[in-house]
C-alpha cells in the first residue's frame, strides 16, 4: 500500500458529498462516467439473457461466439485479422486488464514506461507488480505525443513493457500514423511489449478517422490493444473489455486471469457479442452526443473568456488553468466552492498534468450550459 497515496478522487468525491449534504447543486464533470445508456437492441439482449436461470453458472472462460463476434469486430471495423481463439481474451473493463497485465510480464525493479500525463491505472498497475516507472512526458508543443528520442538508451534497453494510449486521456491527443511506425520499430529495437489502450477509437470528432494499433505492419509481434464497451455501447457498469493482439501476451494474460476470476457474467458476454455485431448506428448517436456537448462547453467557456480548445477526440477537455491561480488544484477547489462544478486538477494524471485540467463531457448539453453560467455568474475568471 506504500506506492498509493490518497487519491485526490477520494478527496474530490468528499467535498462532493459535503456540498450535496448542504443540498447545494453540484455539476460533476470529473470523472469519466459515461450517462449514456445502452441502445435497446443491447439493453434486451441483456435483460433477455439475465432471465434465463441457465446463465448464473460461473462462465469460466469466453464464449466461442463472443471470441468470433471479437475477431469479427475488429476485422469489418478496424480491418484487423485474428485468430479468435488464441488471440482475444476479454476483461473485467479494460481497468482490469490495465491492472494485471504488468504481473505477467514484469518482475520486482523492472523498468516499464508510461506517460505523463496519463490515465493513473497506467501507472498503477505496473506499480502493483514492483515496477520501476520511467515517465515519458507528453508536451504540448509535440502535440502530446511521446518523443521516443528523449527516452535514455540505457532505460529503452531496460523496459519490460509500455503503455501507449490515443486518442488520449486526459489530453484528448490523437496520433498520426508515423507515430505508430515509430511505436513499433521502437519496441522491436528495445525488446518492450505495448499495451495499446484504444478506449476512445469510437469518440472522434468533426469527421476524423481513428483506428486500431494491431492495424499497423508489426504490431502484433509487439503488443496487444486493450479494447472497452464502456464509452462506445454505454456498458461501463457491466464492466467489459478485451485484450488483442500478441498470441504470447494474451495467453500469459487470460492464464493469470484464469487464477483470479471465473469469467464475465454470460449475460454481459451476451450483450457485448449484440453490441459488437448488431446495428452501429448507435455508435455514431453517442459520438455525437459528446461532440455537442464539446461545443456547448466549448463555445461557452470561451465566450465567458477562458479558452478552452475543442477537443478532437475523447470525452475529454484538457484546458490550461486560468491566469492568477498557483496550482491546477488549488483552482480546482476555488471552483468548486464558487460555482459547484467539479473538475480534476491535471496534476492527477501526473507531474506533467499541472497546469491543467480535465474536464470530463459526462453531463446533458442543459448541464453545460448551466455550468457556463455559474462559472461566469462567479466571477472566479
Ligand atoms: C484511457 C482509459 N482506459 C481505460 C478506461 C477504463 O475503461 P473500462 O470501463 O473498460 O474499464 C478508461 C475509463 O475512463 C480510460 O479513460
């Protein structure tokens, strides 16, 4: 327990609950928690599945027809053959799978690299399995991608394993496709594994295009792509997602996992095979759902005279603290007294979060707009 402090999400979610307490409104923009329920397509399949007695046996492993409805997932939507029963294993939520991977692949002391600013389980779960942490600063002057020539010879040579994520939270960066090419003659030449985190290929704004890392010529020989219905089909609660890619990985993975869990709940396996397989559209209605609330929030916060970038991808915003204030979370909790919309202090993510801060699209447009409001009515800019 020595490596984990407490959380400032502990410490937001009780000034939280005191200002409720208060009965005073509160508009929650921290956490990525996604409001948008499944289609009703996904929804009766679940609520089919879980009125079948048959279907509370402990699972133990993945269906078969979940593992081809994967393979053919990720072949229509990202063009990405795989062999469906040696090369997907699903997760408890890709949370999960970011938590354990590290255990098998990284012994007490290794080196493993993750960006800073990042998603902390990124961190963490190298942590748990004694992971010594090289952090891979993410610049905004590169566009938020990592610079592979500021990482030492000496710690490339050590890594066991990385952790690459776009498009990324918390800065809602995404990736051109040189930084792939780069990603993979990188790990080749230092021996790394890639956990590729693809949580957000679904939220891409204004027409953009984002696909998948085991699309790139390599990749597969390098790592794996963690995907997740969470954000994409609004299964967040029924926590499930997959690991992809590297037959060696995945194995090692799903033996662990073997040892720890007895699968997913059928019902959820059943949902995610309708999600995956079944009509999209209701992809495109939640991307562009975040995307209007993006410009709601967007538009307003600039016109009140904090500027905030629209954001291209991700359920993010990562705007620069205003003028005058010491500490992205000294802001934070100013703001959170003055006007009751919470937001997390970039310096959660890591050093190189401070500065900043993340702002989560987890809200109805109407919400935005009330959260432009007491911003302004507060005067705090
Ligand atoms: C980058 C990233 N990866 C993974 C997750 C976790 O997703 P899941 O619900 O699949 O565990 C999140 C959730 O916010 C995330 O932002």
């Amino acid at each position: 327990m020595d490596y984990f402090g407490t959380s400032i999400f502990s410490v937001l979610a009780q000034m939280r609950q005191k200002r409720v307490e208060e009965g005073k409104t509160v508009i929650d923009l921290s956490i990525g928690a996604p409001n948008i329920p499944p289609a009703k397509h996904i929804l009766d399949t679940l609520v089919e599945a879980t009125k079948d007695p048959k279907n509370y046996v402990y699972a133990i492993s993945d269906l078969q027809e979940l593992q081809d409805a994967v393979a053919k997932w990720y072949e229509v939507r990202y063009g990405v053959e795989i062999n469906p029963r040696t090369q997907v294993c699903s997760l408890w939520g890709s949370q999960e799978g970011l938590a354990h991977l590290a255990l098998t692949l990284v012994d007490e002391g290794d080196v493993v690299l993750v960006p800073d600013p990042c998603y902390p389980i990124f961190a963490d779960g190298p942590k748990i399995a004694g992971a010594k942490l090289h952090y891979m600063p993410l610049k905004k002057e590169n566009d938020y991608l990592i610079d592979f020539d500021e990482i030492p010879k000496d710690v490339a040579k050590a890594a066991k394993l990385m952790v690459v994520s776009y498009p990324n939270n918390p800065t809602a960066a995404m990736a051109p496709d040189w930084f792939y090419e780069k990603l993979i003659a990188f790990a080749k030449e230092n021996d790394i594994v890639v956990l590729y985190d693809n949580a957000y290929s679904e939220l891409v704004f204004d027409d953009a295009h984002c696909g998948s890392f085991l699309n790139f010529e390599g990749a597969m020989e390098v790592g794996v792509e963690f995907n997740s219905l969470s954000k994409t089909y609004g299964l967040a609660g029924a926590r499930i997602g997959f690991c992809i890619g590297n037959e060696e990985v995945v194995k090692a993975l799903s033996t662990l996992k073997s040892n720890i869990d007895y699968g997913i709940f059928l019902p959820v396996q059943k949902a995610a095979i309708e999600a995956i397989t079944g009509d999209q559209s209701c992809v495109k209605t939640t991307r562009m759902a975040y995307q209007r609330r993006r410009d709601v929030l967007c538009e307003g916060l600039t016109s009140i005279g904090w500027t905030v970038e629209k954001a291209k991808a991700t359920m993010f915003l990562w705007p620069k603290i205003p003028n005058g204030f010491e500490s992205s979370e000294k802001f934070v909790i100013e703001l959170f007294e003055k006007t009751g919309v919470l937001v997390t202090p970039g310096s959660a993510f890591g050093p190189s979060g401070e500065g900043h801060v993340r702002i989560a699209l987890v809200q109805d447009e109407e919400v935005m707009r009330q959260a432009v409001e007491a911003i302004r009515e507060s005067g705090i800019l």
